[in-house]
C-alpha cells in the first residue's frame, strides 16, 4: 500500500509539472502574438520604389465605371513572359530580364522612369501610384487604347 500511496504522489507531481509547463508556453505564445508590430512607414520615394520585382496582376477597365477586367493572360499569354523581373534603378534606368522560362529569342528590355509624388512615368507613357507599402506596387495606366480606360498593374518586391 505504502508503494501505491508513493506512486500517486509521484504521478501528481508529473501531471502538476506538465500542467505548469503547458500554461508558461502557451502564456509565452499568446504574448507573442499579442504584440503588433509597429507599422512600416513607406512614402513613395525613388529609393524605396527601385528594386526589382515581378508582374502578378493586369486589370483593364474600359471606362471608369466598367468592371475591371483580367488582362493578364490576355498580357502574357505565354508562360515564359510570367516570370520577367523589372528592376527600376535610382538612377531613373529599368531593366527587364526575361527571367524562369525564357523565351525564344530571349525578349530583355530597358528604359526610363521617373517619379514626381504619386506619378510614375515609363518610357514616357504616364502612371499613377495606386498604392505602395513598399512591397507591393500598383499603379494605374490611364487613357490607354481609349480615352477613360485604365489598366491598373500589380507588381511584387523580389
């Protein structure tokens, strides 16, 4: 009886140590996770935007009130057009690399861009910054093909 007794204060002791350890790490978790971080302060300014990244989206609307459309296979309807990566310099020179799958004859390319507040130019043809949390960049074409239409491009940070 007395190996009984001495057995059930043994598994007590186990099952309050687990118990203890449990409810630190989960408190450890929940405090973790409980902490915003603070939030990225990103302006759109020639050094954040230069960098490279890859198209992810087109969207085109014929005028402003039209739904948006998906353009982007319509854009690259090949695959090895997909993976391009665009790298906007702060010296004001872009540079797409036919990146991934190439294509066949590989289609590089190069230009200019400048940047005054919200308004991007490429290659002298006009755009807007939609948004920019220095990940993610999306800007907006207007007029293009008629008046009133716009493709809005959505383009990922590498």
């Amino acid at each position: 009886m007395h190996k009984l007794y001495t057995n059930k204060i043994f598994s007590s002791i186990i099952k309050s140590t687990i118990m203890k350890k449990t409810t630190v790490f989960l408190f450890a978790v929940a405090l973790l996770f409980s902490c915003n971080p603070e939030p990225v302060e990103c302006n759109t300014s020639v050094a954040n935007i230069s960098g490279s990244y890859k198209i992810t989206a087109y969207g085109y609307k014929q005028t402003p009130t039209s739904p948006e459309e998906d353009y982007y296979p319509i854009i690259f309807p090949d695959a090895c057009d997909r993976d391009d990566i665009y790298t906007f310099k702060a010296n004001g020179e872009y540079l797409m690399k036919d990146a991934g799958l190439v294509c066949s004859p590989p289609d590089d390319d190069n230009g200019t861009w400048t940047l005054a507040g919200n308004a991007m130019t490429i290659d002298g043809l006009p755009a807007n910054i939609v948004s920019f949390d220095c990940k993610i960049l999306i800007i907006s074409i207007p007029d293009i093909n008629v008046p009133g239409a716009s493709l809005k491009i959505t383009m990922i940070k590498q």
